[in-house]
C-alpha cells in the first residue's frame, strides 16, 4: 500500500487538523484520540510517512525506531498508566480494521481492559 498523504494523521502532522497533544519530539508526536476507548486513549505516531507496523519496521531509520520505541513507554507513564498497567496495540490493514494509513500505536489503561480480542 502507498502512502496516501491526504490521511487525517498527516493533515494533523502539517497542522491543518487539531490535535489534542499529549507529546512531541523531532520523530514522534502523540495525542488523544477522538473517540476515546478507555481513561486514557493516546494515539502515538513517527511524523515520517509510514502506512503501517509493517511499514515503519521495514523502512524507518534505527534512530525513529528507537525514537518511537522510547516515547511510547515515556507517554504511557507520563499518562499515569504504568503502574496500573496499559495496553498497546496497532492495527495492520483489513482484518484488524486499520482505519488510519498512517502507523499509529494505542496507548488504551485506566482502567481493566478485558481480554485481548473478543472470543469467537
Ligand atoms: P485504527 O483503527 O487503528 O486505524 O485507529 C484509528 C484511530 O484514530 C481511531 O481510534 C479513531 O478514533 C482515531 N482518530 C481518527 N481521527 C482522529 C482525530 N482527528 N483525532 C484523534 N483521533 C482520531
């Protein structure tokens, strides 16, 4: 899949849409999703141009990767979650119902979070 650059996190990237930010460094900005899921629900992305998990592992420099890596634990316990315990989780294409082309992990705690994926 290419990148489409008209995505709504690349429109928050450019500043075109608001964001509710919650953290920013030179590869990495994260902010508060829209339709929350959980206490605290933060969306963490690279600000390169990346579709999925797949995408960034495969493309993005040793220096985003540990970017990326480094602040999604630092926003998790700035959120006040890590104590209490999070869930990260990111959505690869159709069966995992990725609905943003852009890698994006979610920060999803406080409170219990079930089981990982519904029971069939
Ligand atoms: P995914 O299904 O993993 O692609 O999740 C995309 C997430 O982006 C969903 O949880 C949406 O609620 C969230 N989202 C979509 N648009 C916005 C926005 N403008 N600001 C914050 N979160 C958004």
């Amino acid at each position: 899949m290419s990148y489409d650059t008209n995505n709504i996190f690349a429109r928050i990237l450019r500043g075109e849409i608001p964001c509710r930010k919650a953290y920013e460094d030179d590869h990495v900005l994260a902010f508060h999703d829209i339709h929350p899921q959980a206490p605290t629900h933060i969306l963490v992305i690279p600000k390169g141009s990346y579709v999925s998990a797949a995408d960034f592992g495969a493309k993005a420099s040793d220096a985003e990767i540990a970017a990326f890596t480094r602040a999604v634990s630092r926003i998790a316990a700035e959120a006040g979650v890590e104590g209490s315990g999070y869930r990260l989780i990111s959505n690869h294409g159709a069966d995992s119902h990725q609905e943003v082309p852009h890698y994006h992990v979610h920060i999803l705690g406080g409170r219990p979070l079930g089981r990982l994926v519904t029971p069939l």
